[in-house]
C-alpha cells in the first residue's frame, strides 16, 4: 500500500531535490539518469514515492524523452518500480536484495584489501591518510553528507589502488540498494563515530601493510551495516516490501 499523502506544503519540489544536469557529464539522457538515480540513493524521494515526470521535466528543463530513457534504467537496476496505469514509483526496501548486496560488495572488498595491503605506495598511503583526517573533521563539525561523500571517495580510493580500474563500478552497482538504505543509518546516534573508528582500523592495517589484518578488519566494517539494517524492516514497515 502506498504511504499516506503529506500535506502538499510539506513536500519538496523536485527542483529542490534534484542537482542541476551541469554537475554531472556525459550526453543529456545519462545526466538526467545521474540526478535522479543520485536523488533516490540519498532518499531525496523516499521509497514508496510517486516520481511525477511533468514535474521533473519542468525542474530539469528537459522534455520527456531523456526523463522516460532514465526511469527505464531506474526500473532494470530495481530503484524504480513502474505500475501500469498508476504511476512510477520510487521501489520499497527489500532485504533480499540488500543482503546480496552486501555480501557481493564483501566479497569484492575484502579480495581488493588484501591486494592493496601488500602493494600500496607511500604516496597512496597519503592520500589515504588525507581522506581520514578530512573525514575526522566532518565528524567533529557533524557534517553527515559531507562525511558519507568522503567516506564513498575512501572505499574508491582503496579499489583503485587495486590497479583494476573496472572495480569500483562494480562495487558500487553490487552496493546500490545497501547505499540507499544506509542512509537511514549514518543519523543514529554514535553511528557516524564508530564508521569512522572503523575506517582508521582499515588504514592502519593497510599502512601495516598487513592483508590478514586489513582483510579482517573490512569484514567487521561491511558487516556491522547489516545489524544496523535488519532491524529497521520491523521498525519502518512502511519502506520495505512485505515478505
């Protein structure tokens, strides 16, 4: 069942959810799919929400063709769920999906820690070292977009260092509708703190250039997400699908 109607004064227009097409590359129709498909990762629209095209088409300035080609994409990657006669729908949580996610990115992950701990530079290292003292600041100013943009820019640090320059595409497909649901995480108290004890227990690792340490320590990362999940099925009924 779709979730009740706010209060049309409550609502967002899609201008303000949606980042304008000239921060994103590529042709118009690939811009388009970036700014929504960015717009529902970070629960701009909400799951269970209507996406009004007109609307999106007015905010963008767009006509409908690029708008349409992007809500096709939506709906093959699972974000958009597209109802005859009803309307497209931004797609519910579904923990099955979000537990194969998981244990896809894991498995990427932990393989690419246990590559970088043995090979990475000294002048990766500080890059690396740059992105946790950025990601501390963040944190002491409490700053959650600004801390969850750095901490996404870290993971694709450690996979490029792999020297597989596919991978963190790949990681990122496998983690989409995990990144969505984390975003009803990174708010909860101490959350925040703990991702990023958890991220200076990685580095350190890797700046021991210890694999089995490294490898370790990215499991006990990737996986805490999940304890923090599972519960929210039962908490916020509303944003999963039944069963």
């Amino acid at each position: 069942m779709l979730q009740p109607a706010v209060p049309a004064r409550q609502v967002p227009t899609a201008a303000d959810r949606l980042q304008p097409l000239a921060g994103f590359s590529g042709s118009l129709g690939q811009r388009v799919y970036q700014t929504l498909r960015q717009a529902i990762l970070s629960l701009e629209y909400r799951p269970g929400e209507i996406l009004r095209k007109p609307d999106i088409c007015e905010a963008l300035n767009v006509s409908r063709s690029p708008v349409a080609d992007a809500v096709a994409r939506l709906q093959a990657e699972g974000l958009v769920d597209v109802v005859p006669q009803a309307g497209t729908f931004v797609a519910r949580f579904s923990m099955q999906e979000i537990r194969e996610g998981a244990f896809l990115r894991e498995a990427i992950e932990v393989a690419a820690i246990e590559r970088v701990a043995a090979i990475i530079t000294d002048d990766q290292l500080q890059l690396l070292r740059r992105n946790l003292t950025v990601q501390a600041v963040l944190v002491a100013h409490g700053d959650i977009p600004g801390f969850y943009a750095t901490d996404a820019a870290m993971h694709e640090l450690l996979l490029s260092f792999t020297g597989f320059p596919r991978l963190a595409q790949v990681s990122e497909s496998a983690w989409a509708h995990v990144n969505r649901a984390r975003q009803l995480v990174l708010p909860v108290p101490g959350r925040v703190q703990a991702t990023l004890a958890e991220h200076q227990a990685i580095c350190a690792a890797v700046e021991a250039r210890d694999p089995v340490a490294a490898r370790e320590t990215v499991r006990s990362h990737l996986r805490q997400l999940l304890t923090y999940l599972e519960p929210l099925e039962r908490e916020r009924p509303d944003l999963f699908n039944p069963g």
